[in-house]
C-alpha cells in the first residue's frame, strides 16, 4: 500500500517477462535452503564458507546479549566478511539477499530506497546503528537506507517480527541493528580501493587497535558512480544520474575497571545523488549522523546495567527545486538484567524524543517507556516473556507484549511458537503537514507465528509461518481537501483508515557437500491490503535466493541467484511489475599476504527488470577491489 505520493527517482522502462514460480518449482529449489539464524545459525551471506558459530551472541532479540542457540525469534546475522565478498555499494542490496526481505528504488545507488521485511512497510522496521535509533518524521517515515553506509559497518543482526515490546514504536515488522568495528589488541591499518561498471569507484582507510584500557576504531570511506539515467521517459532529464558520497566512523572505548566500560561512538555520512523529475539535473542531497555514548557496569556475577544517551539527525533537500526536512532524535535509556541460574530478568526505562523541521513544520514530541523482561532456559524449554508501556506527549499510552515458546522435542530439532503486539506512532509530518490530520491515531498490529528448526553441524534448516494483521494503517487518501491540517485543495490527505495482513512462510537452509557449500531461502507470502482485497505495491507473493561457493585452488569462487515474483506498482494493482531472475557471480583471493582481491559480475546475463515502474536498473555489472590490511 502507497501511503504517500511517490517521490520520482529512475529506472529504465524495459519488456519484463513475468516470472512464474509454481508451487512444484519452489519444492525443487527448496531443496537448496538459504543459510539463516532462523536454523540457529548466522546466515552468513552466500560468499562465506564458514562453519556455523555455536556460541555466537545476539542482542537485539532481547536488547540482551544471548548465545544464538537461545534465541527464539527469527534472527539472521551478516559479518564482515560477508559484507566485503558481497561487493554491493549499499546496505540495501546486501539486506535484499537474505530471507524475507525485499527491495525497491528508485534509479540506482544513492536514490530513494526501501525494505519490506516480511512484506510490512519500510517504516515498519525499526534501525539502529550502534544502539543509535535512525528514523526520520518527514512523510511517512522510516530509515534512509540510500544514507547508511555500507563501508562502516561490522555486523549485521536482522530480527524479523513485531519487537514493541522490547523496541517500542517502529517495531512492527522487525528490527536491523548495525554495529560499527570494535578496535582488539595490536594495531589494524587497511587501505582499499574498487572501480566497476558506470564508473563506480570506492577508497577507503581505516585504523582499529587496543593498547591497555583504550580501543579505538576510525574509518573514512569516499565513494561515487556516474550513474546511468534513473527514468527514460519523455518526460526526465537524459541524463546520468550518479551520486557520490563521503563517510566516517569512530568508535572509542576505556575499559575503566574489570567491571566498567564507557564507550562512545559517530557515524556520519553525507550524500549527492541525481534523480529525475524534471528536465533539470535534479540532485537530492542526505546528512545522516548518529552520536551514542554508553556506560556499562558489571555490579555483581548476577546484575549488570547499561546507560546510554544517542542522538541522531537526519537531513535531506533536494535541489534545484527547494525542499528541505530535518529530523533529530535523542534517547536515553537505563537498562537492568539480572541472571539467576536458569532465569534472566530485564527492566528498562527509556526517553525519546522527535523534532522535525519541514517548513512551515516545527513540532516535536517524546516517548516515556518502562519495558520488562523475563527469559528461561531449563533442559529442552526455553521461554521469553517482554511487556512494555509507552506514553506519548501526543496520543497517550499504548502498551505492548509478546510471549515466545521453544521445545526441543529430538535431537537438533526445535519447535518455537510466538505471539505480539506492535504498534507506530504516525510521524510529525503525518499529522502536522498540510495533507496531515493531528487526530492520526497509532497503527497497531497482533502477529502469530510457528517455527521449526533443524540444525547439525554445518547443515540447517528452518520453517517460519507468520500472520501479521495491522489495523488503522495511515493511507494516503486521494480526494479534494481541505485536510484537517492545512486549508485549500490538495490531491489527499492522511488517514487512519487501512487494514492489511502480512502472512506467509519462509523456508530457509544450508547444506555442505564436500568442499561445496549450498544456501537459500524461499518466501511465499501474501502482502494483501484487507479493504480491498489486493496485493500491497511493490510486493511479491513469491522470491527465493539461492547460492554455492567453494575453494578452487586458492580462490574462493561462488554464485548467488535472485527469482522474484510479479509485483503490483500501484495499490489498485493496475500498474504490474514483471517477475525476473538475476544470476550474480563472484570470487576473492589472497594475491600476497597482506592483499586480498575481490571479483564479482553482477547480473550476469543482462537482465531488464523493474523494482519501481519507468524507473532502471542496472544492467551487467563488473567491480574490481583491492584491499590491503596487514597480517600478523
């Protein structure tokens, strides 16, 4: 569902051919699962050969840190390694590639974008960047994913479903927390540098090291394409809309005592990108930055706390036609957790607080919080327990829960079941804009969901049913005004009017055959809007993601393949999308022991496809790195 009129940013108009994937052929490929947590393991993208980390920790399941063999919810984790084989010039494309997400934008890097976890709305998913919350409360909201940049990120954890009550507002389909590079022991230099197709170019230096209560990590990153044109219609400006983009990120830490830790972290970006809409070389221009500092205590063997202000903005305009939003959030946050044997309990109270400026906009508001948390963990039992309750300087308190069971009932087997409630706070601009109603009321949402897992050394496997209902979706509601927030006639106004499900199943795997290592993920799903009856804009009913690598001799080789279904451009489902499959190759080499080469060819064989209509896709893609990061 569009809840907003669709800012124009290109893609090439191309003949699609629809791709049909029936049931028999998704059987088939079912056979060749992708590598998730869902199976209690990282999902570590297609490029790493790696053996599943039986004692890796997660923390944004429950905002505390768990071994993953514990976690019930449907987890996927993406390290560093995995980033740098993947060669992708945005987080984006890197979060496409895992189950149950997919992507859209408009033109190539560095243009609006969106995710649709589970197939719920961009603003449905709640980011973070180091405990730092980034949203934005222009339009409809959501995080900038064109303004996170890929290059400064360590590690990626991707919970999907509702996680108010642990999170809050946001949190309806899921939560992306992003770590930057923590500095270890010794010192660490790198240098890399990349070119690809479209003049796409990449440098990159960074430092991280330890040196007895100090560790420290920096990272400067410059990078830019020039493009090809994001929309060919008549209409657009010819000409090649590239971007370029500058970067930095520190992260400091002083180990104070063995049981104190202050730690303070920045990411900055700032952006230039092209986009079409007129004759005129149209440039949107993004500042994103995301300042943390935290306390973290160890009082006892059994009780720790973590104290942390955050503060974020996000900034965008577009030029020559003048448009400006700015948006800043602060946090504060107190957070408890005691451990007693077979039993974790966690309590939190937390402060937010939102301002937007978007002419004649100047308005804020805050969020008070007290959230609770129970886990357990005896013999083949696990449970999760969270409540919490919200009071907002707008609309009043809204209280949140969930409650998750696991059951080990044989050996590498575990059945879960999970039930929540979520909601979203409507953005300032939503309420206050001349299309925007201040009576909005929240959008909530009940999910329901049963897992199955399977893991055994190297291999794994997960099933995931999910059936997520969301009441008073704000829409945006095409008509005559006045609307409530402004006076005159506009083409619609906001309004908590909409209903829609998010249901569907996702079956996700690895395998190992010898030195070959097989992944993939299906989702069959139906984003539906409940009004009407049809699918939500942008939206597949069906997507797998298949992948192999292995060594060959001193290379590590590898492809990944993407099917998605037919897709609806509009929410009256009069505007269809043609299905496509994009074939992508890579492979990456020690070339000396302080070098390392990456390779990759991207849509291999061609393809022309649309993720939003008249807007384009790249076509055949080459990229080239080289990075040099000493050994010792």
């Amino acid at each position: 569902m569009l809840n907003t009129p669709l800012r124009a940013h290109p893609l090439a108009a191309c003949a699609r051919t629809p791709l049909r994937l029936s049931a028999l052929s998704l059987a088939v490929l079912a056979s060749f699962s992708v590598g998730s947590a869902q199976a209690q393991q990282p999902v570590l993208l297609a490029h790493n050969l790696q053996t599943p980390v039986m004692n890796e920790i997660v923390v944004t399941a429950t905002r505390t840190a768990q071994p993953l063999t514990d976690v019930l919810a449907d987890v996927s984790i993406v390290d560093r390694q995995a980033i740098e084989d993947s060669g992708a010039v945005g987080l984006a494309d890197v979060l496409a590639r895992l189950p149950g997400i997919e992507m859209t934008r408009n033109g190539g890097p560095g243009t609006s974008t969106s995710l649709y976890l589970r197939g719920g709305e961009t603003r449905f998913t709640a980011v973070y960047v180091d405990g730092v919350r980034l949203d934005s409360q222009a339009g409809s909201g959501g995080a900038a994913w064109e303004a996170i940049p890929l290059s400064q990120i360590d590690r990626i954890e991707v919970l999907r479903g509702p996680a108010a009550a642990v999170y809050g507002s946001d949190a309806v389909a899921g939560v992306i927390q992003i770590f930057t590079k923590k500095g270890e022991a010794g010192v660490a230099p790198y240098v890399g540098i990349g070119m690809g197709s479209y003049r796409t170019w990449r440098a990159e230096a960074g430092v991280s090291g330890a040196s007895g209560t100090l560790d420290y990590a920096l990272g400067v990153t410059r990078e830019g394409s020039r493009g090809f044109n994001a929309k060919t219609d008549a209409k657009s400006n010819p000409d090649r809309d590239g971007y370029h983009q500058s970067a930095i990120n520190a992260r400091l830490g002083w180990q104070l005592n063995a049981a104190h830790r202050l730690e303070g972290t920045l990411l900055h970006n700032d952006a230039n990108s092209g986009y079409d809409t007129s004759q005129a070389d149209d440039r949107s221009l993004r500042h994103l930055q995301a300042l943390g500092l935290a306390w973290q205590a160890q009082w006892s063997e059994q009780y720790k706390t973590r104290i942390s202000i955050s503060d974020s903005k996000d900034r965008y305009e577009t030029r020559p036609s003048p448009y400006l939003t700015d948006t800043q959030l602060r946090g504060y946050l107190w957070h408890n957790e005691w451990r007693l044997g077979a039993h974790q309990l966690s309590a939190a109270l937390e402060r937010r607080e939102d301002h937007l400026v978007n002419a004649p906009i100047d308005r804020s508001r805050a969020q008070n919080a007290i959230a609770l948390g129970y886990g357990l963990r005896q013999g083949v039992h696990t449970l999760q327990l969270n409540a919490r309750h919200d009071e907002d300087s707008e609309f009043g308190g809204k209280t949140t829960g969930s409650a998750a069971y696991g059951y080990e009932f044989a050996r590498h087997w575990r059945a879960t079941a999970s039930v929540g409630t979520a909601f979203r706070a409507p953005t300032l601009y939503q309420r206050f804009s001349l299309y925007g109603d201040a009576s909005l009321r929240p959008e909530t949402a009940r999910n329901v969901e049963l897992g199955l897992k399977w893991l055994d050394g190297a291999s794994s496997f997960s099933a995931t049913l999910f059936r997520n209902n969301v009441s008073d979706l704000i829409t945006f509601v095409g008509g005559p005004g006045p609307c409530p927030g402004g006076s005159g006639s506009f083409p619609g106004c906001y309004a908590s009017v909409g209903k829609a499900r998010y249901q569907g199943l996702t079956l996700a795997g690895t395998h190992q055959i010898a030195g070959l290592r097989l992944h993939g993920s299906i989702d069959l799903q139906n984003p539906q809007n409940l009004d009407n009856g049809k699918q939500l804009a942008r939206r597949a009913k069906r997507q797998a993601k298949l992948g192999a690598d292995t060594r060959v001799a001193h290379w590590t080789v590898g492809s990944e393949m993407q099917l998605t279904g037919r897709r609806f451009d509009d929410a009256a489902n009069r505007n269809p999308l043609g299905g496509y499959a994009l074939l992508n190759l890579y492979a990456s080499t020690r070339v000396a022991r302080d070098w390392q080469l990456l390779v990759r060819l991207d849509n291999l064989a061609d393809k022309q496809y649309e993720l939003a209509r008249s807007y384009a896709t790249p076509g055949r893609s080459f990229y080239l790195g080289v990075k040099w990061a000493p050994q010792y």
